[in-house]
C-alpha cells in the first residue's frame, strides 16, 4: 500500500512516522553534482579539527558509531536516487546516439554495475554498524575495523561510478 501524505499514514499506522519521499535532482548536471557532494559526505576526511560536518568515515574513526549510522541512513537514499538520474540519463545517451563505439555503448551498463555494488557495500556498512552498535562485533576496535574495511571498499566503489559517470 502506497501511503502518499502524512495524514493518510496517521489514518491507517498511527504509531508509523512519516518519512517524506526523496525527491530527484532535475537534472543530469544536478544529479552529477550531488553525486560529489554525497561523496565528500560519506568518504572525505576534513584534516582539521574544526564545527565542519564529519564523514560517515570520520565518525567511525572517532568512534561515534552511532552518529554514523545515521549519517549513513541520509546519505544512501541520496545516492540511491541520485544514482537512479544518472543512469536512466546515459542509458537515454546511449539509445539516442548513433555511434556503434563499444565503449560508449557499455558506458550505462558499467555505471549501473558499480552502482549496485556501491548500494550493497553501503548496505554492508548499515549492518556493520548495527552490529557494532550492539558489541556483536567484539570490542568496538574490531567493530571500527570491519566497518572501515567495508566503507574502503565502498568508496572504491563510488570512485569507479564517478569516472564512469564523468567520462
């Protein structure tokens, strides 16, 4: 069942809360923007030790697990839609172009492949976190390390979708 507004939720759930729906970015150039800003987001290390916003890797190497995990949960719906605008856009690209170059052609699939196996790292990483929280990983150390493992591979990952996505 689709429930469209937080009324219509509180009607038929009431102890559900709302979420509202990520919207997409209007463009191409929007969604490859966002891209690097998500990215920053998620992998970047500041260098300094000033108010700025931590990356989910910062925070896990400070220990704030859980803050972590929530920096997570709002940055992977991003990356979900955001990665959804980029690759419906180059597989339109790749129907609307006459060129029979190969690589063109395997461009969209290539970004749609890093795509689902960024999405199923970070999905690794939530439960890592999750279990980490929990100690179900051992001491948080051993937790850190095995999330921060998960996150390099990751970043690989989102790093391999870019240049697909900017070449």
């Amino acid at each position: 069942m689709y429930i469209e507004s937080p009324e219509t939720l509180a009607r038929f759930a009431p102890d559900i809360n709302w979420v509202p729906i990520v919207t997409p970015p209007g463009t191409y150039k929007e969604a490859v923007v966002e891209l690097g800003e998500l990215q920053r987001d998620c992998f970047a290390s500041s260098g300094g030790g000033g108010e700025e916003k931590m990356s989910v890797k910062e925070l896990v190497l400070k220990g704030q697990l859980e803050q972590a995990g929530i920096e997570l949960l709002r940055i992977t719906p991003r990356i979900t839609v955001v990665g959804r605008v980029i690759i419906a856009n180059l597989y339109k690209q790749q129907s609307n172009s006459s060129s029979s170059s190969s690589n063109n052609n395997m461009k969209a699939y290539r970004a749609e492949v890093q795509y689902d196996e960024l999405l199923g790292r970070l999905g690794e990483v939530d439960v890592l976190l999750g279990q980490a929280i929990r100690g179900q990983l051992g001491v948080v150390t051993m937790g850190q390390i095995q999330v921060l493992q998960e996150l390099k591979e990751a970043q690989e990952f989102m790093e391999e979708f870019s240049k697909i996505v900017l070449l």
